[in-house]
C-alpha cells in the first residue's frame, strides 16, 4: 500500500493567521499517522478573482494549474477553514472555484473527484468556525469530494496555542490528531 498524500492548507493569507496555525499541526498530525502531508500557504498561489472574462481573454491563472497539480497528486485534503461574517473566508472560494474551472479537455471536478478531506477551523469567536465548515463541505462535496464527518472547531483561538504553537487544550489537541488519523486511514483504504 502507498502512503496516503494528503494535502494541508488554511483558507486564510495573514501570517500570523491562527487557521494557518492549525492547519500545521493538522499536517504534523498527518504525518504521526503515517501519511505524507504537504503544507502549502494560498499567499504563494495569489489569483484574480475568479471572473469568467478573464477566464475567456486569458485562460485559468498559472497559480490555479499549479493548485490544480497539486491537489491531483494528493488522495486526500486538510482544509482549517477561518469564518469571515459567519461565512466562507473569500480567498477560500476563490481558490477552490479556480480549481474548478476546466482547464484544455480536462473536466474541472478531475482535482476534486475521489478525494477525502477533513476540515477544522480556528477562530476568536464561540462558534469555532462551524458555519465555514459547512459551507466548504457542500462546495467540496458538490465538486465530487467525500468530506469526513469528523470536524474541529477550536474557539477562542486567541487563546488556544502555546507559545510554541501547540493546542492547549489536550482534547482538541487529540481531536485534531483525530481528524487527521481519519484522512490518513480513509485515503489509504480507499487508494489500497
């Protein structure tokens, strides 16, 4: 059997982005549970909005085919997903519309299509980013992705990590290092 690739990001672009935060230690997670985790920063994939005449004038933006490549070498996502107003963070949506977009005669679902993926999310609020995760769930699962059932909000995130940036709280610590056992374990059944 291979090991499971699993592909860990956070919707967010700020450094000190508290998702950013978690989706590291959900890739360390990854890698305790034997898979190969590749953390990647959406800074480094900057795009335009996704706007269908910069579609038709100039193509999908080279930084989505890199995603796309990216997300194709992968069995499996991480996604910490930040909540903005109750919703979706915008450079998430974006990224993952882009991603979307047929690119020559290849269908834009092929990157989405048979994966699996588990969502967190950290955020200074009570509700740990519950309605983001929703909502990247039906994008995800609408785009062909099987999305575990298993999430991790972490509220209160100001708060959360240690100064060497590790959870405080010992049960969201092993809810994280859950979440990403289950992708590990899903994505390696599914790929055997």
């Amino acid at each position: 059997m291979t090991t499971p690739r699993i592909l860990v990001f956070a919707g967010s672009l700020r450094t000190a982005s508290l998702n950013k935060q978690l989706a590291r230690l959900a890739a360390d997670g990854v890698r305790a549970a034997g898979g190969e985790a590749t953390f990647i920063d959406l800074r480094d994939y900057a795009m335009p909005l996704y706007d269908g005449d910069i579609e038709a004038a100039e193509g999908v933006p080279e930084n989505a085919r890199k995603l796309k490549t990216l997300f194709k070498a992968h069995q499996g996502l991480i996604i910490a997903c930040p909540e903005y107003n109750g919703a979706i963070t915008a450079v998430l949506k974006n990224t993952l519309d882009w991603i979307s977009r047929q690119d020559g005669g290849e269908s834009g679902a092929v990157p989405y299509e048979g994966k699996i993926a588990g969502l967190c999310g950290a955020t200074p609020g009570q509700f740990a980013t519950l309605r983001s995760m929703d909502m990247v769930r039906h994008v995800l699962m609408q785009l062909g992705t099987t999305v575990l059932a298993r999430r991790v909000g972490v509220p209160r995130a100001h708060e959360a990590f240690d100064p060497q940036g590790q959870l405080k709280d010992e049960k969201l610590a092993g809810a994280l290092q859950g979440l990403a056992a289950d992708v590990v374990r899903v994505t390696g059944r599914l790929a055997a």
